[in-house]
C-alpha cells in the first residue's frame, strides 16, 4: 500500500503531485519490507519523490495498513482537507493518466472518497461495489463476505482510492475486524462516509490497466502488455520494427529516427541508439551506446560504445568498457577489446 498527500489548493494532476517532491509514505508488509525498501527508495529518488517509509509489523488488514501509512503525515488530519491517494503495489500497468483522471475527478467533485473500478469478465477475489437504485456507490463487499447476488457483480473496487484526509482519518478509526478474515478492511470506510452522507464517486479504468499481479504467469501477461505499450510509442515516432512481438525494448532506451530494428532484439538498460541504425536480428544491448548509422547484428553487448557507420557482427560481443570505433567493420565471430 502506498499513499500519497496531495495540497487540495493544487490542480489535482497525480503527475504534479509526483514532480514536487511531496512525501509519500509507503507501508509495506512486515516481510516483504526488507527487500523492497531499498529498490524503492532508490527508485522513488531518481523521480525526486520524498518517501517516508513505515511498516506495519502485524498483518491486520489494509484498513490498518493506511492508518499506519497515514502516521507519517505530520499533524493531525482535523480540519486538512488535502487530498490522500492510496494504491496497491501489484499493479504496474497503471497509466498516471488514469491517477491523474480520479484526483481531478475527486478534486472537481468535492468528493469524500473517489474509487478506481473496473469491470472484470472474471471478478473472483476483488471486492465488489455496491451501488444503489440510482447508482450511487453505497458500500464495497469483500469476495468472502459477499452474497450470491453480490458474487454476479461484475463491477469490482481495484483497491485504488482518493480520499479527503480529514474524511479519511476519522472513517479509519471507526473500522472492526467483524468480517470474515477477521481484518481491518480499507473498503469498510466507503460504506462508513456513505452512510455519514458523504459523496463517494467513481472513476473507470479498463480491466487490463488495473489488473494485479499475484504469480509469474500474471507478471508475464503485464510484461508482454508493458512491452506492447513501448513498442508502439517508437513506432509512432519513426522506428521500424519487423515484427514488435519479437522486439524487446525496455522504457528507459532511447531511440532515433528511422531506425530498423530485426526480430529477435533485446535493447536493455539505458541503451541509446542513433538515428538511422540497423539492430538484429538477434541482438542484446544492456547499457550501450550506439551512434548514428551503425549496423549491429547477431551481437550481445554490456556498457559498450559502437561508433557511428560500424558494422558489427555476426557474433560479436562487446564486453563491458569496450567500443569500437566509427565507420570500422568487425566481422564475423569478433570479441571487442576493452580500452
């Protein structure tokens, strides 16, 4: 769970609320919290994102997860009507678009509580929302407290919220454990500030984007989403791909213009290729730099430089701190000298 303090003088743009350094305080499980600390921080750094990080030892629900989360806001959450963005961590196609479209939506409305939903094929094991006759969001249900009719909703809550903090804090603290884990559930708080008379709006988002990730198969099938998103921005802006299910670029790679690129080709890291190369088929480059013009085939490069107009390959490799110099021409089976 993650959660993030938006001014609610600013425009309610998540982008914004990301760029400015706000302090977003992250509460992960007791045992998970060692191994992602680290990377997250590191992460989280890197976009200027100041991240306070608090733990919630005992696992009692993600009702008691946020109110752990909201400790690290300073002061009391009286009177604060600032803007509280919670999210899960097991969704990594979550576009900020769509972050940006609940807090404006939140924002404009006045809402005390703004839910991203979406409508799943296959709803089992997400909570479904509740909606009165006029379609007003009265209540979120667990899977394992829901009834039959429940059970047929098709409209599920993607545990992905905007909250009013001063709402918030006061709803959390009202939470039991009367439910069928015996939990704290976040979700309870939209039933307690419907029922208060508070606005609970809503958000939609398609399926696929919102989507959690609970084993290796569901990574692969996000991966091959996050893949397909990439390859269709180069595309757009001037690179050919022979075949882009066969292409693998990773986000951080910058590419040039009118650049080709064979099937079979892994571009990794922060790998930079000029205008006008060829790459493949069958290459990897992790952390390389290509300049303009160069042809690279059936090659594996690490933190390498190939100069612009070099043909390399086939089967080379180009180790760490190597480079080979412009215009100049490898052959077949060639192993780069490290400078």
């Amino acid at each position: 769970m993650s959660s993030q303090k938006v001014p609610a003088e600013q425009s309610g743009s998540a982008n914004d609320c990301c760029r400015t350094g706000t302090k977003t305080p992250l509460a992960p499980s007791a045992k998970s919290a060692r191994g992602v600390v680290g990377a997250l921080d590191a992460c989280l750094r890197a976009y200027t994102v100041e991240a306070a990080f608090v733990e919630q030892l005992e696992q009692n629900g993600t009702g008691d997860a946020a109110s752990i989360g909201m400790t690290a806001f300073d002061g009391d959450d009286y009177d604060d009507e600032s803007t509280i963005l919670i999210l899960p961590g097991d969704t990594p196609l979550l576009q900020a678009n769509t972050l940006d479209e609940l807090v404006a939506t939140h924002v404009a409305n006045g809402n005390a509580a703004t839910l991203l939903t979406s409508i799943m094929d296959d709803p089992t094991g997400y909570g479904r929302v509740v909606r009165s006759r006029d379609g007003q969001v009265q209540r979120i249900v667990e899977q394992r407290d829901a009834s039959p009719e429940e059970l047929d909703m098709s409209e599920v809550c993607t545990s992905i919220y905007a909250f009013r903090r001063d709402l918030l804090g006061p709803a959390l603290r009202t939470l039991t454990t009367d439910n069928a884990q015996g939990e704290y559930y976040l979700t309870d708080v939209i039933a307690a500030l419907a029922e208060m008379g508070h606005r609970v709006g809503c958000v939609q988002a398609p399926a696929p984007e919102t989507q959690g990730v609970n084993d290796r198969w569901q990574l692969a099938l996000a991966e091959r989403e996050l893949r397909a998103r990439t390859n269709r921005k180069w595309l757009l802006n001037g690179v050919t791909m022979l075949d882009p299910r066969q292409t693998f670029i990773d986000v951080n790679v910058t590419i040039g213009r009118d650049v080709t690129i064979y099937p079979g080709t892994i571009l990794q890291g922060a790998t930079t290729v000029g205008d006008g190369c060829e790459i493949g088929p069958g290459a990897q480059l992790v952390d390389c730099a290509v300049g303009a013009g160069a042809k690279i085939v059936h090659a594996v490069g690490h933190d390498a430089e190939v100069g612009t107009d070099a043909v390399v390959g086939p089967y080379a490799h180009l180790p760490a701190g190597s480079s080979v110099t412009s215009e100049s021409v490898t052959g077949a089976f060639y192993t780069s000298p490290v400078d």
